[in-house]
C-alpha cells in the first residue's frame, strides 16, 4: 500500500503536475526579451517564464516535466541587481530559452585563444563581459545552429540550472569598448 502511495507522490511530482495548468503572462520587466526571442529565432514561448527566489548561486532555471509545458524561472535578487545590464539579463534568458525551447544541454567549451565561452549554453553567466555585448550577433547566430543541428539534446525530466558566475577573464583578447545599451540602438533605428 505504502509503495503505491509513493510511486502517485513521484508521478504527480515530476509527470503531469503542470498540464491543466493555464500559462499566466510573464512578468512586463521580461516581455521585450521574450519578443525579441521569439522575433529571432520563429519559435513561440507558450510556457511559463516567471521570477522566483532561487537557492543561490542559480539565477535561471529551465525546468522540463514529461508531459507538461517547461518552465523558465529568473532568481528575483538577481533581476533586480541587474535589471538595467541588458545582456547579463539576456545571456540568462536566453540561455534557459535554450533549454526550454530547444531542449539544448549546456556546453562548457570555450573559443580557442579567446577564452571566453563557444556558447550561450555554457553553464555559467558571462553577459556582465564586454565580450558578450561585442559578440551578441556570433552568440544569437550559434544558439541557431546549434538547436538546428541539435548538439547536447537536453534531457526531458530533468532541471538544468545557470549559475551565476565572475567573467571570465580572456587570455588574449583584451574587450575595450564600453558597453552601449542595445534597446537605445534599437529605439535610434526606429525613430530614423
Ligand atoms: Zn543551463
């Protein structure tokens, strides 16, 4: 009796606890990244992507159940700490899209010489880098091709977390350009 109790808990735990559930809007503060994602890459985000207090030091999570929606979660303190760096903010987003919408696990590489990481899936945050910003379009394009030639497949049933991590430092290449704001680029193009 008691097996059959506990095999229902582990079921309704992890299988099917989020099917009937309706997907509510994400927060207004995620809604342009959202866009400019699903804009990007011609894929809709109809799961949940919300804020939640997560157990330091993960920032995001994609979480996959068996057979109901994922679900992207953003760690609430660390929104808010770097809610105006728009790529640190992006590099999480759409590193947990990357799971959750293409089912990618992480890849640790790093660029040869360069030293900074081969990808976005890479499992720690490097958007606080001048690298990243220098590089948006390298790193978007490789999100591309990777869910195109489904490198890594993520694993259904299983939670993928990206933890917060200090930039790392290149070996050769030295970014000196000061980041500029991307959505003010973007305003300046429309507005011509
Ligand atoms: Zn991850």
């Amino acid at each position: 009796m008691n097996k059959i109790v506990i095999l229902f808990l582990l079921i309704s735990s992890c299988g099917f606890q989020k099917i009937d559930k309706k997907v509510p809007p994400p927060p207004p503060e995620l809604v342009e990244y959202i866009e400019e994602f699903e804009r990007y890459y011609s894929v809709k985000i109809d799961y949940s992507v919300d804020f939640e207090d997560l157990t330091y030091p993960a920032v995001g999570v994609c979480r996959i159940y068996g057979f109901g929606l994922p679900e992207v979660r953003i760690d609430r303190s660390f929104f808010e700490e770097y809610k105006d760096d728009y790529y640190t903010i992006h590099n999480v987003l759409w590193h947990e899209f990357g799971h959750c919408s293409f089912r990618l696990g992480h890849d640790n590489a790093t660029l040869p010489l360069i030293g900074y990481p081969t990808s976005i899936m890479y499992p720690y945050v490097f958007g606080m880098s001048d690298y990243y910003a220098d590089n948006i379009d390298y790193y978007e394009e490789e999100l591309d091709h990777r869910r195109k030639n489904s490198i890594m497949e993520f694993e259904a049933d299983s939670e993928c977390t990206i933890k917060y991590h200090i930039p790392i430092k290149p070996t050769r290449v030295t970014p000196d350009k000061t980041k500029y704001n991307r959505k003010k680029k973007h305003e300046g193009k429309d507005n011509e």
